[in-house]
C-alpha cells in the first residue's frame, strides 16, 4: 500500500491510495486516532478541506468535486469495504461500477455487501447486504473483494430493470479495451454459456427468471450503452432483431460500420449519442469535433448511396417508444404479423 502526505489536511495522516483505480485516496478516522490526529482530522473537514463519504471516512475536497457521479459511487464502496470485515465481498451495483461497467440510469444510494446463504439480507447504515451466498470466484480490485464479472452480472439481471441488466451485460460480453480497468487486471470478456452456468450453479434464486431473459437478449456486438438501449426498444416493440456492426461497402472499399442492419428492407439505422461527439468522446480524440461530424456526414452520404434506407433516430425519439415506432415505420420497419 503506497502512502502520501498531504501538508494542507494533515502531514501525520495515512492515506488509502489505489493505483489501479487512479482515484483520490481516503482518510480514516481510526488511523488518524492512532496517530494523534483524529482532532485535526475533524477540523480539515470543518474547515472545508474534507469531505466525509461515510462514517470515518474523509476525501480531499478538491478531489471529491472533481469526480463524477460514477467515480463517486466508487469511492462510497472504497469507503465501506474500509469500514467492513476482512473477506467482505461487495457486489451487484457495487462489484459493476469497479468493474466499470455503465450504468443507464444513476447508481443506488446504498452499496451491496454479500453474506453467506440465509432467509433474508441484512442492512447498515450505507450498506444493504444480501444473504445469497458467497462468490467462489471474487477479484480483487484496488482495496476492495468483489464477486466476480459473471457473478455480477447474473445477480443485477436478477435484480435491476432489463434495459440496465442489458447494456452491463453487453459490456460484460466484449474483451475490455487496453486501458480500461478489466483489461489492468486481467479481466476477459464473459461468454454467455458462463453467465447461464453460474446462474444455474445459484439456483434456486431470486429472479433468475428475468435473469435468465436478460441473458438470452445480451450481445457483445453492442457498441455502446445506447445502441443496447436501442435494442431493447426494438425488442419492446416487436420489431425483427437487427444484425449489428455490419460492415458496408461501396465502389471504393469500405464505409464502416452500420450500429443496425435489416437486410430484408436493406435498412441501417445509427445512433449517435454523446460518447462520439464533443468534448467528451470517446473516439478519434486526436481531431476536432468539427472534423468528427464531416467525416460522419461524408460517411452517411456514402451509405445512403447503396443501401435502401438509413434512419438516424434521435435520442429523444428512442426514448419516446411510440415516437420510435412511428418513425421507423414509414421505412418498412414494422413488427411481423
């Protein structure tokens, strides 16, 4: 475990730091208690200068202000597996946000702890346990036990709404890019047979029905959260299942990648959310959002050229199920009879 001082707060504290995680480090109350410090401790955190997460557990304010809402949520489960018994497994919304998995919709108040089997799970303040079992696979991220990339995907499709338990297990089903966190720990892609044999393996168990459709429905050739959201209004709707990440060609090679295909109609459809527009994309970095939004057009020009429809929906259309309908309808896309 690495060390570092913070003149500002307090040069006798010890700071919790994961490389790994690349997050701000944590300060505890009792280690500042063992130091003589607990007092200054509190008034870093009067003074502004600390921001307490849980009970005993403090973070630099800058830092704190600095995150965002996932990396937040990250850091109230680093606070609670500080403040846990040795061996706790944390799980479900818990294990899936260090596992960096997205989330559609925000992140639970409460962090999920497993226990051993029982009737019902208990709670703390902060902490909602679950007495399902405990993981015979965990990983270790950082500081913190987690149940295991399959483990956590069976017990959030047992749990969280299909649309969610879908675009995690998307992500779940695709081997993690270099820099990402599974890809640091050696965490490869789950297939779906492991999904379905450690659901098996739990039975029986809560949920494990809808777990079970969630499962079936998954693809890895999902490109992002939003084209698995998209699916799954498809799916809602009745429409045919499209085929996904279909190259197009033309006269001069080849276009790219249509996110959604219907062969029989000849139709691809696209969706573009913000993870490739704007300052916050995450590809092709290294050009101007401008130059990003030519290349698309010239990219949709091409397509347009040879296949027999192309629909671009927004995001307030696929939000909107009956809107979606309506405008995909007028391209032939409509649920079989």
């Amino acid at each position: 475990m690495s060390t570092e001082c913070y003149p500002a707060i307090a040069p006798t504290l010890w700071a919790i730091h994961t490389v790994a995680m690349k997050e701000p480090p944590l300060y505890l109350t009792r280690e500042a208690a063992r130091l003589g410090s607990a007092r200054d401790l509190r008034r870093s955190a009067q003074q502004g200068a600390l921001v307490r997460v849980a009970t005993g557990v403090y973070i630099d304010s800058a830092g704190w202000d600095a995150l965002d809402t996932d990396a937040r949520y990250r850091t109230r489960v680093r606070s609670a597996a500080l403040r846990s018994s040795h061996g706790a497994q944390f799980s479900h919304d818990s294990a899936a946000a260090l596992y960096r998995l997205p989330s559609i919709g925000s992140w639970p108040q409460q962090v999920h702890e497993l226990t051993a089997r029982s009737a019902g799970g208990t709670s703390r303040r902060g902490i909602r346990r679950h007495g399902l079992g405990l993981d015979e696979d965990p990983r270790l991220i950082g500081e913190v036990t987690v149940t295991s990339l399959a483990r956590t995907i069976v017990d959030l499709s047992c749990t969280t709404p299909f649309v969610r338990a879908v675009a995690m297990a998307d992500t779940a089903l695709q081997e993690p890019h270099v820099g990402e966190i599974r890809n640091e720990l050696g965490v490869p892609a789950v297939s779906k047979h492991q999904l379905l044999q450690a659901l098996g393996s739990l039975l029986p168990y809560p949920g494990s029905a809808r777990a079970r459709l969630a499962i079936d429905f998954a693809d890895g050739g999902s490109g992002s959260p939003g084209e698995s959201f998209c699916r799954v209004q498809f799916h809602a709707l009745g429409l045919p299942a499209p085929e996904l990440q279909v190259e197009i060609f033309d006269e001069f090679g080849s276009i790219g990648f249509a996110d959604f295909y219907w062969r029989h109609l000849g139709l691809v459809c696209e969706y573009d959310g913000s993870s490739k527009y704007g300052a916050f994309r995450q590809f092709q970095r290294n050009i101007s959002a401008e130059q990003v939004l030519w290349q698309e057009k010239v990219r949709e020009d091409r397509m347009r050229r040879v296949v027999g429809g192309f629909a671009r929906p927004t995001s307030e259309t696929v939000r909107d199920r009956h809107a979606l309908a309506n405008y995909l309808r007028p391209y032939g896309l409509v649920p079989p009879r």
